[in-house]
C-alpha cells in the first residue's frame, strides 16, 4: 500500500519536494489551505489530513502532548510522526525521513493512535 503524508507549514517547501523526488506522496499544507495555513490551528490541519487519508507529518513534537492537537489522532485511531530535532537542515530532514521510511509505513500499517519520534536510528513511539 502506498502511504500519503500531509506536511505541516515548519517542514518547508523543499522538504516536499526533495521527498516527492525520492517517491513520497507527499501533501503539503499550502497546497490546501490559503495563505500556507498561516490561521489554520494545528487540530484543523492534522483533521483535515486524516480525513484524507494522509499522515500528518511534523517536527513539532510538542503536538503529542497538548489534548487539542493530539484529539484529531486519537478519534480516528491515526498515527502522526514528527522529527525529535527542530534545527536539523532541510537536507539532513529529508535524509532522516528517507533512511526510516519503511519503519514509517509499518508504524502506519500497525494503526494507532499513536504519535511517533523520527530520529537518526529510527522511529520511537512516543504516545500514548
């Protein structure tokens, strides 16, 4: 199964389209909300993608931890990742994304809800 992922506005422009290149389906926020989803709350963006089919993807882990953002997640028993380091370039994003990708789409294929860490060695649960 091919998975589709939906890019919050901090993972940038060129992260899409490095991943679109290596073969990700890949949806980004300003595709789909206007003015890049400047007004858009986080619970709205991530309902939105879910209701699409596409995993909402990233780097602000702090999602997990406030109820609000985490409710679209845990009422579709859906899964979100994130990246565990904000200040990593767009590069060193992509590579990061790139090397854990078949442990993404098996955390995708085991349900949830759940929320996990993209890190150097891999994915982390890390909620609930």
């Amino acid at each position: 199964m091919r998975h589709e992922f939906f890019l919050d506005r901090n993972l940038g422009r060129r992260v899409a389209e490095e991943l679109r290149a290596l073969g990700w389906a890949v949806h980004r926020i300003g595709e789909v909300f206007p003015t890049d989803a400047q007004d858009i709350p986080d619970p709205e963006w991530i309902a939105h993608g879910l209701d699409q089919g596409w995993v909402p993807l990233s780097k602000d882990g702090r999602i997990k931890s406030r109820d609000l953002e985490i409710e679209p997640v845990r009422d579709r028993s859906a899964v979100l990742f994130y990246l565990n380091n904000q200040q990593l370039s767009t590069a060193a994003m992509v590579e990061r994304l790139h090397v854990c990708r078949a442990a993404i789409h098996r955390a995708v294929e085991k349900g949830g809800p759940a929320a996990y860490a993209v890190g150097a060695e891999g994915v982390e649960r890390t909620w609930p």
